[in-house]
C-alpha cells in the first residue's frame, strides 16, 4: 500500500479505541494541507485522490461516533 504524506496521521486517528477529537483535527488538516499542496502545483494522483475522500468519509464518521459518546448537556 502507498503511503501518503498524510497517511500517518489518518492512521493514528483511525487506530484510537475511543475516537479522539484532537488526532481526527490533525488528519483533516494534514489531508487538506495535502489538497492545498496540489493547488500550488503538486499534482495528486486519481488514486491518492480516491483516497483522500474515503479517508475524510471515515473521520467524518468518526466525528459522529464521538458526538455520540459525549455526554448530553
């Protein structure tokens, strides 16, 4: 499997038992800073790009776990 730049951090948020707001940020950020990057001339690829939006499907949904488990107020 090819690694991308933000592939390490989409991990880590993925890996949690118990989703974690802070590493779901640090993905997105590096997977739109990844997205900015091919604006300014560093093409992305139909495959890094397919996998960029199953990786934004999957924090999307686990932002909606997490919301999930928090308690009501």
């Amino acid at each position: 499997m090819t690694q991308y730049v933000w592939h390490a951090q989409y991990a880590a948020a993925m890996l949690e038992t118990i989703p974690d707001q802070e590493l779901i940020t640090t993905a997105e950020d590096a997977i739109h800073a990844r997205l900015q990057d091919s604006l300014n001339g560093h093409a992305i690829s139909a495959v890094e790009l397919q996998a960029v939006r199953y990786a934004l499907d999957h924090l999307c949904r686990l932002k909606r776990e997490l919301q999930g488990l928090r308690p009501a107020s």
